[in-house]
C-alpha cells in the first residue's frame, strides 16, 4: 500500500513517501525474523538480529516524516522552533524515567543496555518530527492525520516496550500497537487526500499550541521534582521546581492575553480585507479570488450592476440615506440569487453577480430578474426610493476570472453610455470602448491645440425675425479625422471630465465675443445663451467660475443665459445650488430641451428658471397631420409663470408663422440661420426672411 500510494504522488512528495516505505520494509524484515527465531528456540535472545532490523528502520522513518512535514509546510516560521522546545522537554523526561536508568544499570550487558536504550531514544527523536506536523496551522488532510496517529503509536509503543515487562499478557496488546501503525501508514499513503497540494504556512500561534509549549516547558520543573523527592526532598528542589512553575504559567497567562488581542485584531483585518464594511457583502478582491476559483471548477458568467442616479441621491437626500439605499440594495441581491451564486459591492454603487454552473442565456435571465428587483421601491430610512439599474453580462468560454469582469464591466458601461438598462458583452464593445478612448486622447489634444472653435446661432423674434440674442455651440474640426460631431464627443468629455475644462474654454470665448459684438456694432444682441454640462455644475465653485469670467469680460451677469438640461437638475443637490447660486448673481436661467427629460412641472417651481425652451421635436409636430397641444400648452404655462419661451428647431415659415399664432415671441432654428463663426453672424438672417414670414402668418392650426 505505501509503494502504490508513493506511486500516486508527484515530484518531491513521493521522494517521502517511497523513503517511508523502505523503513517500513525494513520494520517488516525484523518482524519476520522475530517469528522465525520464535519458531525455531523457546527464548529469543537479546539483542537479536531482529532489535538491529527495527532499530536500523528508524533513520528512515524520521527521514521519511521530516521531509514530509517540510513538504507540507510544517516546518516554516516559528514552528521550528516551538517543535525545538517541545522536543527538548519530551527527551528530558525520556532520559531521565527511560535512557539514563537503563545505561547506568550495571546489571544488564553493555550491548543489551544500548539496544534498551535505543527504543526510547528512537521514540523521541520520531516525535521531534511528529510535533511540527501536530502543529502545524490550519486545517490537516486525513492523509496527515493518519500519519500522525501511526507515529504517536509507534512512540507509545516503544516506551511501553522499554518500561513494561514482555509478559504473555501485554504482548498481545503491545504487537496490537506495531500492527496497528502499519495500518494507518498504509490507509495514510492510500488516501486520496495525500495528493491534496501543501497548505500555504503561516506563523500564528493560537491557544493549543500554547497549552502544548506550557506543557512541554513544565515537564523540566516537573522532573526537576522528582528528582529532588528521589533526593530525599531538599526545600532547595522544591523551591525551584515550584517557582519554575510559578513563573512559566504567569507568563504563559500573559502570553495567552496577547494571542487574544492579536487573534481578535487578525480577524478584523481579514473581514476589513476580505468584506465590503457597509453591506457585508464580499469586495473586489475576495469576489475576484472567488470567481478565480470558481471558473476552474465550472463554467461561470459575471453580472455588472450599477444604480442610475445614484449620486442624486446623495447630493438630495445626504450620505446617510445614500448608505442606506445601498444597503438595501445589497440585501435584495444577496436574497434574489441563487444558491451557490455569488454578490459583491465592487465600489461606490456598482455591484457584482457571479453566476455559477451557467448555461446559455442563464446570466442574462438573472441579469432581468434582478433589474426588475431593483426597480421596486427601496426604503432608505423614512424616504422611499424608486431606483433603476444599468447591468452588463459577460459572454464567451473559456474566459479567467479577471476577463469575465472586464468584459461585464465593458457591456455595463455600455449599457449606461447608450441609455439602456442591460447589454451583454459582444466583441464589437471593446472595439467601441477603444474607439472611444482614442477619441477621448484626440480631444484631450485637440483642446491644447485649439482645433475647436465657437459658432453662434441666431435667437430672433417672431414678430420680425430681429435678432435679440446668440446660442453659443461648439464645433470640433479633427485636423486627421475631420468634422467631429458634438453627439460623439460631448458624451466622452463628459465621462473623462473634460467637459469642465472645455466648458469653461466655450464661455470664455461666447462671453470675450458678446464683449466684442457690444463694443463693435450697433445691432449687437442684448445677451448670449451658453449650455452647461451636469458635470459642470457638480464642480465645486462653479458659480464663482462664472461670475469670475463675466468680471473678467466686463459684462452684467444679465448679458449672460446659462442653459441646462432637466437630467442635470433634476436630482436636486450640488447641481441646484449652482443653479441658484448663479441666479442670486444676476445670471440668468434657461431648461433647454424642456419636456424630452424627466419632465417634472415641478421644476418650474423649485428651480430658478427665466427661460423656457421647448424642444424641436414638439415643434416639428405643428405641421403636417401632427397636433399642437404639448406646444400649445407649453405657451400658457411660460406666460402663467411669467417666462420667456423659445421654440426651438423651427425649421418652416409655416412653423413660425404658426408659433406666432400661439403667442411665442421667440424662436430658433435653421429657418432663421445656421450656427456659424462670429465673422459670419452678421450675415445670418436673409432679406427673403421677413417675406416668408408674412406667408406664414395666416396658417391656421392643424
């Protein structure tokens, strides 16, 4: 059984295994030796050429258990020498209850004496290799286990051997010993749990092993004792044998204190690593080594998770009510998964599913159960949150742990860019997301280089197409790629915060060019429209960049129109108050594209609006078999709350004329003038203009 366990084994670990096997081969020959010299004379002699077999088994054995304890890690840190220690206090007690009677009786010959003295001798030095193995840290196979216990027999054996008298009635019992270690060391070398990899050491000592160095240490007092009583009891012996003791269970005590603190403290650093502190839940790395492990067993896909507006809710409702949300969250993942899958919170508001043992489109139903489950309402203390998800899955086979999570990670941001709520990972991602980082590289030089530039468009008046005001916009002409549309790289510039910086470019210049116009021409418009990004306005000091640049350009605050957009306010917090910041300094206030977004009449109210701009697709509604009601209504809320509207993307003479009718004063839109640099805006509206617009002004609503 050892030969064909030793077989079994690879590299160095079956070196021990097959030394093991000739020390028991060895053992085996004593044994048969034994029975042949017992068959043939009534009293086998002693020594016999057996003593020198089972002696002569030993170096082996204690080689064999060395190099299988170094093997396993048992050896590693201060296990050394704590085997050191405990060794040292074992062999005391065997030479002086064991070895030194026996070499000192001058009764028995000088070879039976050695070979008497050799069993203990032997059992001590196996049990210095036994001990590091027992304490070795963390959990043992059953293959060590049965090794250990085969060992410990063995020992026990031997000293029972040295110390009791081979009579007919204990022999049976002490062969029973022998016999038995064969048995385990065979099931040892058998035992699937031998092929088992090494255990990776580490050097804690926990409360067994104290309790065994205690021990080990008071076996020296304690035959210190002894000895002194054989002595004829001297206080001088029980003096120092009682101190000795004294002494090492205070510090034992004090030691045991210490292993306490530094236990509960090694159990808080590894949930701290391990554990996400607010949900419980696994963080990035413990969910990475997992899904390390896990897709070496089976085949596995990865669900990216991130809540929508999530920031909103910290900005409006406080940190707080933020963690609480999250930690809502995290309890409805942790119970809608299914057994053997795996949650974690990645960061901020992103988590992680591991789905396990997945099949074809499996990941992606789950990815749907739990968007549907985060869209319930979520209770964050006394506010009741409605929150949507944006998830990502992972594809292919044949993918390690760290690909699956960039691949979902990939599909989630693609999910979040394009407005969708899940997307599963395809090839044609990455070259997407490569795409959008080579254009992100371009702006970020493009702004350094000054290939961007401002174009302004026209806001006139209905009545007689004067122009009472510019939009600024700007426009990128790629000296490589050429024209570059504002719907392929705001988006970039917003996620890679590049927007701020160019942002603050595009009103510098709109403003610098106002300044110009008014200084310059007579018909100079009376302020200039000027978009503003969500990411702007969550800039610390935004405000203060503002009204800075109006200084700077020596123009009112009313000269200038901020325009934003309902998604960039409409979760309160930072964003609105910039908003009111600005309207405090004088700057005025537009909602563009007003009715596309969340579309809250609420707005209207809580934010400090001056202007209203209704969105082209309402405008393009008016002609044709479209109805005018949204437009119509729009008119009367602006005139109830005392704003100013501007239709937007007006296109027709039959749409401005039309307009007018409904009461709006101003307009915008290629019918008046395409956005164009400064040098060209004079230019803008053409003679015929006026003309078309007094064809329109009998069109009658659809």
């Amino acid at each position: 059984m050892m030969i064909l366990g030793a077989r079994r084994q690879r590299g160095l670990s079956a070196a021990s295994w097959y030394l093991f096997a000739a020390g028991i081969a060895l053992w085996v020959l004593g044994d048969v030796v034994y029975g042949i010299q017992s068959a043939l004379v009534a009293t086998v002699p002693f020594p016999s050429w057996a003593d020198g077999c089972y002696l002569g088994s030993y170096p082996l054995l204690v080689a064999a258990l060395f190099l299988h304890a170094r093997q396993r890690g048992g050896l590693a840190g201060g296990t050394l020498i704590d085997s050191a220690i405990i060794t040292v206090g074992v062999g005391i007690v065997y030479w002086a209850l064991m070895i030194e009677p026996i070499l000192l009786d001058d009764s028995i010959p000088v070879l039976a004496r050695l070979v008497t003295a050799g069993y203990p001798t032997a059992g001590a030095v196996l049990c210095a290799v036994i001990v590091p193995m027992l304490l070795q840290q963390g959990a043992r196979t059953v293959s060590q286990w049965l090794l250990i216990v085969g060992s410990l027999l063995t020992v026990v054996a031997n000293g029972a051997y040295t110390l009791i008298p081979l009579t007919d009635g204990f022999a049976p019992f002490l062969f029973a010993g022998y016999l038995l270690a064969y048995a385990f060391w065979g099931a040892a070398a058998m035992h699937p749990s031998a092929t088992l990899p090494p255990v990776r050491p580490h050097d804690n000592p926990g409360r067994g092993r104290l309790l065994v160095l205690t021990g080990s240490m008071l076996l020296v007092p304690a035959v210190m004792l002894l000895q002194g009583e054989r002595a004829g009891g001297r206080s001088g012996w029980l003096t120092v044998a009682f101190g000795s003791m004294a002494l090492f269970v205070l510090v034992a005590s004090r030691l045991n204190g210490y292993i306490a603190r530094v236990d509960k403290q090694a159990v808080l650093l590894r949930r701290q690593a391990t554990s996400d502190d607010l949900t419980g839940l696994p963080n990035r790395r413990e969910f990475e080594r997992l899904a390390a492990t896990a897709v070496t067993r089976q085949p596995c896909q990865v669900v990216m998770l991130d809540l929508a507006g999530f920031k909103h809710i910290n900005d409006r409702l406080g940190r707080a009510a933020g963690d609480q949300a999250l930690v809502a969250v995290a309890g409805l993942l942790r119970e809608s998964v299914r057994d053997g899958d795996l949650v974690a919170r990645m960061g901020a508001d992103e988590f992680a599913v591991l789905v396990c043992d997945s099949r074809p489109g499996e990941a992606e139903a789950v990815a749907g159960r739990l968007a549907d489950l985060v869209r319930r309402p979520v209770h964050a203390g006394e506010h009741e949150l409605l929150l949507s998800a944006r998830l990502g899955v992972s594809s292919g086979s044949g993918a390690d742990a760290t690909e699956l999570v960039r691949r979902a990670d990939t599909a989630r941001y693609a999910a979040k860019t394009g407005g969708g709520h899940l997307v599963v990972y395809s090839a044609g991602l990455d070259e997407q997301a490569e795409a959008a980082e080579r254009l992100g590289a371009d702006l970020r030089h493009s702004l350094t280089d000054g290939d961007f530039h401002v174009v302004y468009q026209p806001i006139v008046e209905l009545a007689d197409a004067r122009t009472v005001a510019y939009e600024a916009l700007v426009r990128w002409v790629h000296p490589v790629r050429g024209f570059v549309s504002p719907a392929d790289f705001i988006p970039i510039a917003e996620d890679n915060g590049l927007i701020v910086e160019l942002g603050e470019w595009i009103m510098r210049t709109a403003c610098r060019q106002l300044a110009d116009w008014q200084r310059d021409r007579p018909d100079a418009p009376s302020y200039i429209s000027v978009n503003v990004s969500a990411r702007q306005l969550s800039e610390p000091g935004f405000a203060e960049v503002v009204t800075g640049i109006l200084r700077e350009c020596g123009l009112e605050p009313r000269a200038l129109l901020v325009e934003v957009t309902e998604t960039a306010i409409f979760g309160g917090g930072v964003a609105i108050e910039a908003v009111e910041a600005l309207h405090r300094a004088g700057v005025s206030i537009a909602l563009d594209d007003f009715g596309t977004g969340h579309s809250s009449l609420g707005l209207l109210r809580t934010v400090p609006v001056d202007v209203l701009k209704v969105d082209k697709s309402f405008v393009d509604e008016i002609t044709g078999t479209g109805r005018a009601v949204i437009v119509d209504a729009l008119i009367h809320v602006s005139n109830g709350l005392g704003l100013r509207a501007v239709a937007e993307g007006i296109e027709t003479a039959e749409q401005a004329g039309y307009l007018r009718e409904l009461g709006y004063r101003y307009g915008q839109g290629y019918f008046f003038g395409k956005p164009a640099r400064a040098e060209d805006s004079a230019a803008q509206i053409v003679p015929a203009v006026g003309e078309l617009l007094d064809q329109g002004r009998g069109h009658q609503a659809p």
